[in-house]
C-alpha cells in the first residue's frame, strides 16, 4: 500500500524517485503542455463545434420561419461557409509554417469569426446569413488544421492518441452544450430585449459587439448566436497565452514554458526522428508528391470521413416526428438536450453496418434512435488518421502539414456542394440518396485501410534498408566527419534530425 501511495504521490507531484532526470523533466513538460495548451485546444473545440451547429440549431427554434427559409437555404449555409472553409486550408498551412506565428494566427481568426458569430443575430435575410457564413468559414478553416499540426510538433507518439481522443470528446461536449444552451435560450429568454440589462459593458470591444444590438428585441436562436460570440471571443484571447508554437520556435508569450522546457521539447522530437518546421523546398514538395502512402492516407481518410456527413441531420428527423394528434412528438428544447487502424476498421465497419439501416430506414422508430446514437462511434476515426500521418510523415513538418490541410482542403471541397444533392433539406428526414452514400463510404473506407497500413509497413522496410546500408558504408570508411560542437542544441538533437534543421528559420517572422 505503501509502495502504491508513493507512486501516485510521484505522478502528481512528479517527484517519483524511481525516474530518472530527463524522464522528469518530460513529464514537467507534458504537465504544462496538458495544462495550459491543451486547454485553449479543448475550450477551442468546444466553441468551434458551438459555432458550427449554431445555424442548425437555430434553423429548428425559429429562424426558419423568421427568415422564410422554405427551400435549402440551410443545405446553402454550409456550402457558404464550407467555400471560405477550403479557400483559406492552404494558405494557413503555409502562414503558421513560415511566416506568421500560430499563437498570432489562429486566435485572431478565432476572434474575428466570434465577432461574425455574433452578427448573425440580427440578419434579416437568407443573403445576409450566406456572405457572413462565408467569412466565419474562412476564419474557422486554419483551427483545425493549425491544432492538430501543433499537437505533433510537441507530443510523442505514445502520447498524442490520448489528447486527440480529449480534443475530440470536447468537441462532443461542445455539440451536448450547444443543444442545451439552446434549449435554455429559446425557454428562458426567447422574446426578451435590453441586453444592456444583461451583459456589463467593460471594454471597447464589448461596445462593439453590443451596442448595435442591445435594443432589438431578441428571439432565443438570435440568443445562441449573441452568447456563442461572447465564449468564442473569450477562448481567443486566452490562445494568445495557451498555444506555445513550435519547440524550435516558441510562442514569447507563453511564459509558462521556460527554456528547460524548450530544450525538453527539442530532445523529445529529435528523440523519435520527428522533423520541426523548417520552410518549403522542391525536396520537400517531391517527397510530397512521390510517396504513395502520402495519397492513400488522403484518400483514407476523405472516404472514411464522407461516411459521417448525415450525422448532423438528427434533429431534422426528430423535428419531422409527430403525435397521433398532429402535434410534434419533441419541444424546441426537447431536440436539444499507437497501433490505429484496428481501430479504424472498427470504426469504418461500425458505420457502414448503422448507416445501412439508415438507408432502409422503414424500421421502428427505437431502432432509427439507436442507429444514430451507434453511428457516432465511428466519428473519433477521423483524428485517428491526423495522429496516423504523424507517424507516415514524420520526417517532414512540411510534408505533415501538407496533408492535413489536404484532408480538411477535400473535405470541404466536397461537402460544399454535395449536401445540397446528397442531403438536401425538402427531403428531410428521408433522404433519396444520403444514407446510401454514407453506406457506400464506409464499405469503400475499409479497403483504402488496408491499403495505407500495406504502403507504411513497405516504406518502413526500404527506410530499414537505406539505414543498413547507410550504416556498412560508415563502417567501411577509414574516417568519418565529426559533429562540430559548436552548434546550438546539438546535444538535444540525434543525428537524423540535424541541429540546423531544428532551430532554422529561413523567412523573418512577425
């Protein structure tokens, strides 16, 4: 018992005596990491999935009538805010890599769309919903991208399932706290005004924000979208302290991560081979292009992820359900309430078997609630594939970047026009085709696994090669150049991974 107390006394206070020195100081840095960084991530999940399902949500408690919005203007929302979305994917991926520091990038996107949030309370129209949707999308596009690029400049491989499973459960969270901020909003103050009587004006920005709308009176949808813009403004300002940058190149800002934890980072990364960013070249761009895994983990995972668009569609289904009397059997606030691809497959097979059942759909109505309850199982697959290409790329920051943004890129090249033909909302909540595409999806997710999983274990043996021969070569020479000592951090470094590679910075940064 003894023994036992110790060991977690250690793990708290992380003074274990059985660790050694650099164990210590990689779980001190792991702990700040978890604190301070992970928490802007989560909290950024969180008001991202509010910020996303907002239109959904009001379009069920009242803007559809307010708006007239008969037709697929709901379907036309995200294909709006899906086309700034991907415009802004590559451009992003390129900026926090060597020009701009993600700690300036992403929170203030993050603070210009809780401002646009906020606007959407007093549109008027459906044009009014699709330019500021747009513009939202276009701030939205460099979050997740940006995030999960950062998450593998900083965790091992060991550790990243663990804070992509947390990252992705906030986002869950974020979907469980929109449906009941908007039940709350739409009882409690749906028809109230004077929202000077409510929120302290403290700052210019909080004029800003309220003052064009204190005196209108207020529905509970335009509710949400008023207390969504106040959280995502909020998250944003704590990411100018929380997001740390990369190892090579930290955030001066985040005073909780000293020095000693830089140079723990750096070792951490140089210790599994994994290459920080260092500015684009042709190589890079040929190591890119050339690699087959690089495109069957791309087209994995746009398969896989296009198997879980009908998703969001739940509470149109429980929206269309009625009582024998007529009258809607749910209220408003009643809708509201290291080893991956087993796991993949898992989730790819969990998909297809519930979404076939969707596509039949004419089965009882328990059955159709339990399939969508089940189908979401297979949605954590998508960041499975994010901490996959960390391991398939983890020579290039380049080459990692690059595919992630290719992932979200496709993703919302397709989704900005296929709901409108796939899911369109005159067929709510029985959909023609949707159901069968997400099926088909899936079925076809399962394959492409396999495919990566083959090329990865293929690059791992010619890389096993290409070292024993790199290796016989070295043996055989009569004399072998010396590290100059006099580089920077080249004790924290292992050889694959060069000194000048982990602390270059080829472009003057802002």
């Amino acid at each position: 018992m003894s023994k036992a107390f110790q060991t977690i006394k250690g793990q708290i206070f992380l003074n274990d005596p059985s660790w050694s020195e650099e164990k210590r100081k990689e779980r001190v840095l792991v702990r700040r990491l978890d604190i301070f960084f992970m928490s802007y991530l989560s909290l950024s999940a969180i008001v991202k999935y509010l910020d996303q399902q907002n239109i959904s949500n009001a379009y069920v408690s009242g803007m559809k009538e307010d708006l007239s919005l008969f037709g697929n203007e709901l379907n036309l929302f995200t294909t709006y805010f899906n086309i700034g979305y991907l415009i802004v994917i590559p451009i992003s991926s390129y900026v926090i890599n060597s020009v701009i520091r993600p700690s300036l990038w992403l929170p203030t996107l993050e603070l210009i769309w809780g401002v646009l949030t906020g606007v959407l309370a007093s549109a008027k129209n459906a044009k009014t919903v699709f330019g500021v949707r747009f513009l939202i999308g276009f701030c939205e596009g460099t979050a997740w991208p940006g995030t999960m690029i950062l998450l593998l400049s900083w965790y091992t491989p060991a550790e990243i399932g663990l804070r992509l499973a947390i990252f992705q459960s906030f986002t869950y969270l974020g979907g469980i706290f929109a449906g009941a901020l908007q039940a709350a909003l739409y009882t409690n103050l749906n028809g109230h005004s004077g929202l000077a009587g409510e929120f302290f004006i403290s700052s210019v920005s909080d004029a800003v924000l309220i003052l064009p709308i204190m005196f209108l009176w207020y529905k509970g949808w335009q509710w949400l979208f008023v207390v969504n813009a106040c959280i995502t403004v909020a998250v944003a300002g704590w990411g100018y302290i929380g997001c740390p940058d990369y190892p090579n190149r930290p955030n001066p800002w985040s005073k909780w991560l000293k020095s000693e934890h830089v140079e723990t980072g750096l070792r951490r990364m140089g210790n599994q081979g994994r290459a920080l960013p260092v500015g684009w070249s042709w190589i890079t761009a040929k190591s890119l292009v050339s690699r087959p895994q690089n495109w069957a983990i791309w087209a994995g995972y746009t398969i896989y992820s296009q198997g879980g668009t009908g998703n969001g569609y739940f509470n149109l289904w429980l929206k269309s359900l009625k009582n024998p009397n007529g009258k809607a059997r749910y209220t408003v606030s009643q809708i509201k309430v290291q080893t991956r691809w087993p796991f993949l497959l898992f989730g790819a097979t969990n998909g297809l078997v519930w979404a076939a059942v969707l596509a039949g759909w004419n089965v009882p109505d328990g059955v159709k609630m339990a399939s969508f309850m089940l189908i979401n199982f297979s949605a954590p697959g998508a960041n499975l594939f994010v901490a996959w290409v960390g391991q398939i790329a983890k020579h290039s920051a380049e080459e990692r970047s690059a595919i992630i943004a290719a992932f979200v890129t496709t993703y919302y090249a397709i989704t900005a026009g296929m709901p409108l033909k796939v899911w369109p909302a005159k067929q709510a909540p029985t959909y023609k085709i949707g159901w069968k595409y997400a099926t088909s999806m899936y079925a076809a997710a399962i394959p492409v696994i396999l495919i990566v999983l083959y090329l990865e274990k293929r690059q791992e043996r010619i890389d096993a090669r290409k070292k024993d021969i790199e290796f016989q070569d070295e043996t055989a020479s009569t004399s072998s150049e010396k590290t100059d000592p006099s580089l920077p951090y080249d004790e924290l470094t292992r050889k694959d991974i060069p000194a000048d590679q982990a602390l270059s910075e080829p472009i003057p940064r802002l």
